[in-house]
C-alpha cells in the first residue's frame, strides 16, 4: 500500500525551490500570507504591493524580498519586469470589491474596478509572460495564477455588480491566456475564494451600518460555518504555482467552504 505521506508521494513536485515567484498585494491578506508560503516553500519571493508600509511586515522573511508597485501603473509594471529576472510563477493577487448593485455604480467606481481587477492583470501577465515562456522552455513548466472569485461567473452575491463583472473577466482572460500557451508549458489558472477572513473584509465589516450582524451575514452564506482563513486558501496557491499542477491549466478551482455547492 502506498504512503500517503505528501513529502513521499509528492516527492518535490509541491516545492517551490529553484523557482521565482511574483505576488502583488502581498503586503496583507491572502498576498502576504501566500508570500510567507512560497518563501517556506523554497521558493525566492517578490512581493510586491502599492503600500510599501505594509510591505515592511515581510521583511527580514528569509526568501523574501519586497517592492513597490502600483500595478495600475504599466510603466512601473513594465520597468519591474526588466528589472527582474525571469520568472517562473506570476500570482496576480490585487483587486477591489466594489459595493453595490448597478444602480450604485457610477463611472468612475465601474472604471477604477475594471482597471484595478481586470486591466492590471492583463498589464502584469503582457509584461512578464516573456520570461515565464522563457523558463517553461528551460525548466518544463511555469505558472500563472490568477485572482478571481466565486463572485463571478460562477454565482451571482447581492450588491456585487462591478466585483462579480470583474471577476467574471479574470477567469475568461485566465482561460484565453491558458489556450494560447498550453504547448508552451506555461499554465494559467484562477483561484476562486469564498469569503476570507482579511482586513478588506473587516474592513467592509467595520463600514457596515451594523457591523455585528453584517459578521454574521458573511458567515451564514457559508455552509461550513465560518469564513475563510487565508491559511484555508494557501496550500491551493503553492499546489498551483508548483510542478505539482503540472497537468492543470486553464481552471477555476474554488476554495469556498462549499458555497458553490
């Protein structure tokens, strides 16, 4: 019978060594906490954020090195990426949730949630898909993952119009950058969350005209009964950014607590 220890039946395919990982918005949340995990993983981390405050809380993580970027901007976009050397893993990691339904969405919130959730992907993965092409042919494979939602295509929320919009077009670009470059052995997927325990949540919490039951609201559209932690999401990140999902590409994989059930 085989040993279903991991580090045995995985063999190395779940490490991240050898490889570089780029991670945006990794000064909080699920950024950070996946930097923190690539880093243990073996792998050399870029984390990047707008907030070069926050940034500070990784530093001194062995694997770790952090670096301003708005990722609205292409031409800080662009210069990081001929600064850096080729990458082996992309996590497109920033994003906004815009509150309310269409009838609250003015131009410029619908502008700015296109521009930051959708546009600065495109922007992110135009710069940097070169190299990761670059170290596919090289090392095998290369990863892209891809922030999306299960506020997308894959369920309408109440009051998501723009975030679920946004979020719907991230998965259909993941899936057009995962065709075009399928033989090339560099993959693309999407992680899909539930609702994660992060400070931009407590933060709408916090926002709420009674945040004590708007709490509650976000955990009772769980049916496991809790919100995520952003440990919940982390061990999906790594699989997806590591040899271990050699064979996955072009994929939504939700991480929900079952709300897509």
């Amino acid at each position: 019978m085989a040993n279903w220890r991991g580090d045995v039946i995985m063999g190395t395919d779940m490490t991240l060594s050898n490889k570089t990982i780029l991670i945006t918005a990794a000064g909080q949340g699920i950024g950070a906490a996946s930097a923190r995990a690539c880093a243990a993983a073996g792998a050399r981390v870029i984390a990047t954020d707008i907030n070069g405050d926050l940034l500070t809380n990784l530093s001194g993580v062995h694997g770790i090195e952090t670096r301003v970027l708005d990722v609205t901007d292409v031409a800080a976009i662009d210069a990081l990426a001929a600064d850096l050397p080729d990458l082996d893993g992309l996590f497109n990691c920033a994003g906004v949730v815009h509150h309310g339904s269409i009838l609250a969405l003015d131009d410029a919130a619908w502008e700015f949630s296109v521009n930051l959730n959708v546009t600065s992907m495109v922007r992110m993965c135009r710069a940097f898909v070169p190299g990761l092409l670059r170290r596919a042919d090289s090392e095998g494979t290369a990863s892209i993952l891809n922030m999306a939602s299960m506020a997308s295509s894959e369920k309408g929320f109440k009051d998501r119009t723009a975030y679920g919009a946004t979020k719907a077009a991230v998965i259909g670009l993941t899936k057009a950058i995962a065709a075009d470059f399928v033989t090339q052995n560099l993959r693309c997927n999407a992680l899909c969350p539930g609702t994660v325990d992060t400070p931009a949540l407590q933060g709408r919490i916090a926002g709420a005209p009674d945040p004590v039951q708007a709490e509650k609201d976000f955990i009772a559209r769980q049916p496991m009964g809790r919100l995520a932690t952003v440990d919940d999401l982390t061990p999906t990140v790594v699989h997806l950014l590591s040899d271990g999902s050699s064979f996955m590409t072009g994929q939504t994989v939700l991480v929900d607590g079952g709300v897509t059930i």
